[in-house]
C-alpha cells in the first residue's frame, strides 16, 4: 500500500465569494492528522518573525471551530499526536479572538477562513504518515455527507510522490469525483523543492497534487514583509512542471513559511 504524508500547505478560498468564509454554514473538510480537541487552549510555537521573536510561546492564539467525525485512520487515534492537522486548522479557520490587541499580543492572528466550521478527518498517524486507502476513505466520506454538512471545500496537506500519470492515479481520480460533485479541493504542491546540496529541483510536485481537477498551491518566503515585491517561492516548496503528465503546476503560491499558527503542546512536532 503507498504511503502518504503530511505537507506543509496553505489553504486558499478559490472560487467562493470570499463573504461565504465567514459564515459558520460553510464547512471546510481537513484531511490530515486529527485535530486537536481543545483548540483555544493550544498553544503556538512562535519562532517566526522579529516582531514575534521574543516570545518564546505565544498561548492561546487562535480559536477554531470544529466538527469532530470518525477518523479514517486504522490506529487508535485519540487527540492530535502529531500535530499538523491542528495547525492546519489554526491556519484555515482561526478567529484571532485570543490573540486581540487587549491581550498584548504583536498582532492578531485569524486563519483565512475564521467564519468556516472544521470536518475533522484522521489519516494519518503520530509520524506524520499514512496509507492512501485511508485519504481515498476519507474523499469519499466528503462526498457521501457534501450535503448534510455543507462541505464546500476539501483541504489535503499531504501527498505522496507520483508513481504515475493522474489519469490512472487513485488518488488523483478521486479527487476528480470530488470536483464533480462540486467539492473544491485544495493541495500543497509538496517539499521536495530543493535536493541534498540545496540545489534547485524541478517535476516535485506530489500526488494528488499533479492532478488538473486539484488547485495546487505552492509556498512562498514572504521575507518578513508585507510588500509582495520581495517575495520568492520557499527552497523546499515543489515545482512544476510534474512527473508523467508534464502538467504546469503549481496553480497559485501563497505564503507558506513560517506561519503562525496554533499547537498542540504535547505533539511530536512541538517536542522535535
């Protein structure tokens, strides 16, 4: 069975007029490791920026709604163990409540989509990693309850490396029935941007991600700026174009490195 594993990806709104994302109605399906249970009382690994850097921890910095639903994964999962799927969540639906300006905090840190609501779908274990039987479980799972839940969009931070072209690709196929169910589906581009000696590497982007029904998102080094005019993609952000198929991709780069976000304290990528 392949194995797949989380990516470092960012969520973008895409096609939906941006008012939906705030709107408790609108779910966002985050397929990844679980999402911790207990996200206001998280607390965010802050070694981020020069505004930021003084604090060693910056606790309870953003709230996320959520749904909690089965988990997909075989093992015993309970709670967050690894820790991604938190941060994911932080990242989409954040309120920045706890992180206001009262509350002398550097800024206020909202996920993209704070009005959005959170279906909660384990694949993956306290390593990071999983079996694609479990991701396609988990796609499937989006469709059959797209109506009861609203699920407009499916965010999959993970991926594995391309075996083979999209057409014939698991993955990717059920990602396309998901398109045409009328799911968005969201994909990092994957970190295989960089080799060994730190040079360039071109045709990393991973699965589903290589697939054309996917928008495909690659991160971007902001530099600490708010001006775009600096910008350049993160060194171990995949590139295009991709395996197989020779498909131009990434579809969107968004910012992607070393974004705040919420924790779970006791996950294996607080304590690395």
């Amino acid at each position: 069975m392949r194995k797949t594993h989380r990516r470092c990806g960012l969520f973008l709104p895409g096609r939906i007029k941006p008012r939906d994302w705030f709107h408790s109605s609108v779910s966002v399906a985050c397929i990844t490791d679980t999402v911790g249970s207990r996200l206001p009382e998280e607390i965010v690994r802050s070694r981020l920026n020069r505004a930021t850097r003084r604090h060693r921890y910056v606790s309870r910095c953003l709230e996320a709604r959520r749904d909690s639903f089965p988990s997909c994964y075989a093992g015993d999962v309970k709670g967050d163990r690894y820790g991604h799927g938190t941060h994911v969540a932080g990242i989409i639906a954040g309120s920045g409540a706890a992180s206001s300006s009262t509350k002398d905090y550097p800024a206020q840190y909202k996920g993209i989509a704070p009005g959005a609501k959170i279906i909660n779908l384990n694949v993956l274990n306290e390593l990071g990693s999983g079996f694609t039987s479990s991701v396609l479980q988990a796609l499937d799972w989006c469709i059959q309850n797209k109506v009861k839940y609203n699920i407009r969009v499916i965010n999959l931070s993970l991926g594995h490396p391309v075996y083979e072209s999209y057409k014939t690709d698991p993955l990717c196929q059920m990602v396309e029935r998901c398109v045409a169910n009328g799911i968005m589906v969201v994909a990092a581009a994957g970190n295989y941007g960089k080799a060994g000696d730190g040079s360039t590497v071109y045709g990393g982007i991973t699965s589903p991600g290589n697939g054309p029904a996917v928008i495909t998102v690659s991160a971007v080094n902001t530099h600490d700026m708010a001006a775009r005019s600096d910008d350049t993609i993160a060194t171990y952000s995949s590139r295009g174009p991709t395996a197989v198929d020779g498909l131009i991709k990434p579809d969107i780069v968004a910012p992607g490195n070393k974004v705040i976000s919420i924790a779970n304290p006791k996950c294996t990528l607080f304590n690395i």
